[in-house]
C-alpha cells in the first residue's frame, strides 16, 4: 500500500463499518447510466465517484492523465501510464476524498456532479482483454480433481510441481457481472455409452477463481522475473470460469478444454490494485521440489483473500455452498507471470489471467460442485430441500471476497451470474 494512504485515514463520504470500499481501496471500474456515457469511476462506501467528470472540473491535473483516459468504456487508455500512473492517480483521489481535504469536499454543486449511488449506475465490463490465461495453481483442487479421474497415488501429475500449469483461454466471452449465461450445449460421452451423444450440458459447474490484469509487458522474445512481476501487474478481481464438466470430459485429452470454457468467464466489475493489497501479504507454502531459479521469489507474495460461493436458486434464498482463501494457492501471480513469459511471449496491456480453482484443505472450502459434490456422490442439501449435484437452470451463482485484518477491510464487491436453459 503507498505510504500516502494510511489505515487510520477517513473520508467525508459517508462509508458503512462493513463496506468493501473504504478510502484505503479505491478500486477502478467502468459504468454508465441513461444520461452518462461510459466512464471510468471508483467505488468509495455506497457511491461512485465519476473520474471522467472530476477531470472535467480540473481536480487531476498535472498527474499525467488526459481526458480519454476516463471518458471510455474500458481502463486501458488509463492503464496505459503504468504502476506509477495508477499510484498517482490512486493518491490523488485519497487526497481529494480524505476527510482534513476541503478541496472537494467545500463545493457541494461539484460533488452533485461527481458523486452517484452505486444502485443508480450500470457497471460495465472493466478491462478491454486481448488475451486471457488460466491457470491451474491449487495443489488441493489439482488434487481433489486426479483423485476424482485418476486415483490419490496419481493425482498430481508430474509436472505439476514443477511449472504453474495453464492454458490459453478465449477473451472474448469474459463478460461482466450480471449478464446472463445460456447453458452451453455439445458432444459428450459418459463412461458407459460407447458412442458420444449431442446436447446440453448436465454437468454445468462453477469455478471459484481470482484474475489479475496486466499492464504493458515487455517486447516479443523478452521476459519478466518474479522480482518486476508486480510492476507488471494492475490489480484483481473475482471470477467464475464457468465449466461443462461433461463436455470438457469428452474433449479435453489431449489439448485440453475447449468447449467445456469456452462459453463464458465472469468477472467482478471492480478492479482492485496490488498496492490496496500490499498490507494482506502472506507467505505461501513451502514449494518441494525446489523450483527451478526463474521460478524462485522473495518476500511474502501470496495474499489473504477470504472468497465465499453461494448458489441462489430462483425466487430463492442464498446457500454458502464453499467459503475458500486465496492464500491457499501452491503457485502465486509472480510465479504465473515469470512462468508465462518465460519463452519469451509478450504480455499485453489488459491481458487477464486467471488463478485457477481455489480450493481449501478441507471440506466447505472447495472452488467447484465438481469437489463439492464429489462428482456427484455427495448432493449440497440446499435450504429450501432440493440439493445440488452440479448446477440448474434458473441457479444464480454469487462470488464474495475480502481481506480484512484488525484495521481495515478491502473488499472486491460480488460477481454475479444467472443461469438460463439451453437455448
């Protein structure tokens, strides 16, 4: 966290004991209403503060930001300045919204201008991605997954401890929270038919995951070590990379999934940086074998994130089906981004790279029905007497996560997704 934005600090914007955006975050996200355009806004309490119209009114000069950086539907143009843009800018809203600072706060026809309630606006998809990976970075989810298809002698397969496991996904059906999934149909074929068959998808499950966005990377042919990855990296979000486990059965070997995830990946609206992040450090676990150097790191780079899952049946009641933690992860985003450039590929501005399924040590904390579940042998007895195996039509699937400590919480909202029957 900048040395600037203390925990003790409070804004004049009235901010609820509970909420996710106290003035240490200052999360990033895109939203319009019927009378604004798409723009670039923060979330402080309950509001939205409008930074295309506080740049308007000349509240960030002189910190390296132009009017296009925040009258867009996306925070590319913005994201464009870098770590130290995006730190600037981020203390410069602290300084606007701090509770010593008149600056904005004495004009009351200025704040009418940038101050909206949360519930008045339409929150966008935040991060134009031309790439999106996703990872495969929980040892117990890797493990739960090759006791459930293979056996608990193999479950982790050879390399697994050895490279952040991931595979190139498709950007262009992550959508935002809120927009409505259609269950995905193709070919699958259970273990009992000789022949695969054609329809929708039965085995329609969730994935519990984080994402982090980059900044600009390096060129073609050079690489990035887990020391600059945090230069490189913009923030997080949550994300649900939605899966068809019965498709993906059928097509995965030996490419791996296609189909099963290609349908949609959603993700939360606000954008959370590293340096809101910074003071909820962890260490993660011991890595043995001993990794390769390029995989080798320093300091504490895993991050304490309590992540909830809920299944909220139509005109039904919300049920905590999982409660999981980030810092459960074998490999962290330092290692992931060292890992994928490696070999030289270039990481691009926005590019999205999700953490995998996160999944706990124990039972109630795994990231997928899949573990849940355990393939289907053990129903989720919902509150209202059905139960779950693997997700129905009408479900809506609700992602939460915080960190918090004994100051401060920061939080990254929901990620919120309604299922619809095949189409």
């Amino acid at each position: 966290m900048s040395t600037k934005i203390t925990n003790s600090a409070t804004s004049w914007v009235e901010v609820p004991s509970n909420s996710d955006f106290p003035i240490q975050n200052i999360p990033f996200g895109t939203f319009k209403t019927s009378s604004l355009s798409p723009r670039v806004g923060i979330a402080i309490g309950e509001q939205v503060l409008d930074l295309k119209a506080l740049f308007d009114l000349g509240y960030l000069n002189n910190i390296g930001f132009d009017s296009e950086d925040f009258d867009t539907c996306f925070l590319n143009n913005m994201m464009r300045k870098g770590k130290s843009g995006s730190r600037k800018l981020r203390e410069r809203i602290f300084e606007l919204l701090e509770k010593s600072n008149d600056e904005l706060q004495s004009k009351p026809e200025d704040i009418a201008k940038v101050l909206l309630t949360q519930g008045e606006v339409e929150m966008l998809l935040p991060i134009d991605s031309r790439d999106y990976t996703d990872f495969y970075s929980s040892e117990q989810h890797a493990f739960n997954v090759g006791c459930l298809f293979r056996d608990p002698e193999n479950a982790l397969l050879p390399n697994w401890k050895h490279i952040p496991v991931g595979y190139h996904g498709r950007a262009s059906s992550i959508i935002p929270s809120g927009q409505e999934i259609v269950r995905p149909k193709g070919q699958k074929k259970p273990p009992t038919d000789s022949i695969p068959s054609f329809g929708q998808s039965n085995l329609l499950d969730f994935e519990l995951e984080t994402v982090f966005f980059t900044f600009q990377g390096k060129p073609l042919g050079e690489t990035i070590t887990t020391a600059e990855a945090d230069d490189y990296i913009f923030g997080m979000a949550l994300f649900n990379d939605w899966s068809a486990r019965d498709i993906q059965g059928w097509e995965y070997v030996p490419l791996g999934p296609f189909l099963g995830k290609s349908f949609a990946s959603s993700v939360s609206p606000w954008i959370v940086t590293i340096d809101a992040l910074e003071q909820f450090r962890t260490a993660g676990p011991i890595q043995e074998p001993k990794v390769l150097p390029y995989l080798e790191y320093e300091g504490d780079k895993h991050i304490d994130i309590n992540l909830d899952v809920i299944i909220k049946p139509e005109n039904g009641d919300e049920n905590v089906v999982g409660r999981s933690n980030y810092k459960y992860m074998y490999w962290n985003m330092n290692q992931q981004l060292a890992h994928h450039s490696i070999n030289g590929c270039n990481i691009g501005l926005g590019d999205a790279m999700g953490s995998g399924t996160i999944s706990g040590p124990n039972e109630g904390q795994y990231g997928s029905m899949l573990e849940i579940s355990w393939k289907g042998t053990k129903p989720f007895k919902m509150s209202d007497g059905t139960e779950r195996k693997f997700l129905q039509d009408g479900d809506t699937v609700i992602m939460r996560g915080n960190c918090q400590n004994d100051e401060i919480r920061i939080g990254f909202g929901e990620v919120s997704t309604k299922i619809l029957p095949a189409k």
